[in-house]
C-alpha cells in the first residue's frame, strides 16, 4: 500500500490541527535571527516553521520595488541547509516555498518532508510541476485563484501522484476581518478530498481559532520575533507570544468542537435525573 506522507506528518482531516509559524523573510537576512524563530516556533507549540527558497533575480526583475528586500532576504543553499539541520536537531519540522525549478531541487536534495506553492504561483505550471515531481507533499495556498485554476493546480498534483492539501488564502497585507471569507474554508471542504486549511494575513489570531470552528486542519501565519523590526512582514506576524496564543487556542477549539455526534453526553450525567418524560 502506497504511504500518505500528508498523514505520517500529521496532516489530515482526522487529524488535530497542523501549525505553520511562516518565517518568510521575517528573519531580514539574519542567521541568528532565524535560528531564534526556530527556537521560538517550536517552544510556542508550532509542528513546522517555514521559510522561503529562491534567487532574487529569477524571482522578480531588477529594478522591482521590492529588489532589495528579497535580495538581503535571500538564504544561501549553505544557510538553507543549516537552518534545516538546526529545525532538525531542535525537534520541529522545517520546510520551505520554493520561487523557482532549481529552488525545488535544492529542497529535495537536503531531504525536506513538505514544499509549499505560494498564492502566486497557483498558476506556475511550471514549478507545479517541478514541485509534484519531487513526489513531496505539498501544501498549496490559494489565494486570488478561481475555481478552475485550483483545479488544474490540483490536477498536476494527482496526475504525479503526491499527496496535497489546500489552504483557503486572502492575498492582501494585511487581509482586514470582512475581507477574510472563512466560509470558503466550508466551500473547499465540500469541493476538495484533500485536507483544507486556511493562511492568514489578518492582524491578530481571531481568523486561524474561526477558520479551525469552520473545518480548516492546517493552518499557516507569519511568524516574527519582533513587530517593531524593519521589513515588509513584520507588523501583520504574530510575535512568539501571539502564536504560542494561537496554538494554545487552537488546541481548545478543537477540544470545543468534539465528535459532532447527536447523542447524550457523559457531561450530562448529572442532569439527566431531573429529564421529563411525559407519563
């Protein structure tokens, strides 16, 4: 029998919620910035940190507004690898959203368990496809695609046999409360087989505790260690204590929520003398 890699992960719609701590580019650059999320992350309660892989100049063109922040950000294959030995050793899972074909190699290469497609690369058949060949999960995020571009996204996964799951996403930074639609955490579940999870862009941790109520079973927020650093992140991520708040909320969402079953309950023990049947 084939093994589901999503499952051995963790991931799945049986299964408790798995929290994303997004470091992006919150780390501005800095190793020992990105060790201490590391460290951060997994004593917050986080099952996996992720960072991003890529080049600037295959990633947008010189002379882009936003050139010089991805070029300081960029992490050497050398800093990739270390960071990922260092998530390694510290016990929490490392992955990371690859921008381009040689990004994808370089993760598969250093043995990473998960990849992630950004927004913006929904449409990227191209990496789609370098991504599934890899035969790693991935966890694809869908914010501004249609419904016909989830779907041929999601067909180039099936096609190559890889596990995925979906991730209900508002591309706007930062997302504002009526912008969030946690009602297509629902409209995928009924859409999609596959685990539904949301990405937030909002500014506190109210949508991630509503999109888990909503049936959402992964769940990715950017992760900073500071709001008040220098970069174009950090005020919509949650601090250390903001996302240790998350997964301990998260953790009671799930507790509320229960099997869903209509039945009389062992909490209710001690009231049900006091029932009235009619005679």
């Amino acid at each position: 029998m084939k093994k589901n890699l999503l499952a051995k992960l963790g991931i799945g719609r049986d299964k408790p919620t798995f929290i994303i701590a997004e470091a992006g580019i919150c780390h501005n650059g800095d190793m020992g910035i990105a060790m201490r999320m590391i460290d951060a992350a997994k004593k917050a309660g986080a099952n996996a940190i992720k960072f991003q892989t890529y080049v600037t100049e295959k990633r947008v063109k010189a002379g882009s507004p936003i050139f010089d922040i991805l070029k300081k950000c960029e992490l050497s294959p050398e800093n990739t690898k270390e960071l990922k030995t260092y998530a390694d050793s510290v016990g929490i899972i490392f992955f990371s959203t690859p921008f381009d074909v040689d990004s994808v190699f370089l993760l598969k290469k250093l043995g990473v368990q998960l990849m992630k497609i950004a927004s913006f690369d929904l449409v990227n058949k191209q990496l789609l496809k370098a991504v599934a060949s890899t035969k790693i999960p991935i966890i694809i995020s869908r914010g501004m695609g249609n419904k016909k571009e989830i779907d041929e996204a999601l067909a180039i996964c099936k096609k190559a046999g890889v596990k995925f799951a979906l991730l209900h996403c508002v591309s706007a930074y930062p997302t504002p409360k009526d912008g969030a639609n946690l009602r297509a955490v629902h409209t995928l579940l009924e859409a999609y087989e596959c685990p539904i999870g949301y990405s937030d862009h909002t500014l506190d941790i109210t949508a991630c505790l509503h999109a888990v109520a909503a049936g959402a079973t992964v769940l990715e927020k950017h992760f900073t260690l500071d709001k008040n650093m220098e970069g174009p992140d950090h005020k919509l991520s949650a601090d250390p204590r903001e996302l240790a708040s998350l997964v301990a909320g998260v953790r009671d969402v799930e507790k509320m929520l229960g099997t869903g079953k209509i039945e009389s309950l062992d909490v209710e023990k001690g009231t049900r003398m006091y029932r009235r049947p009619s005679k």
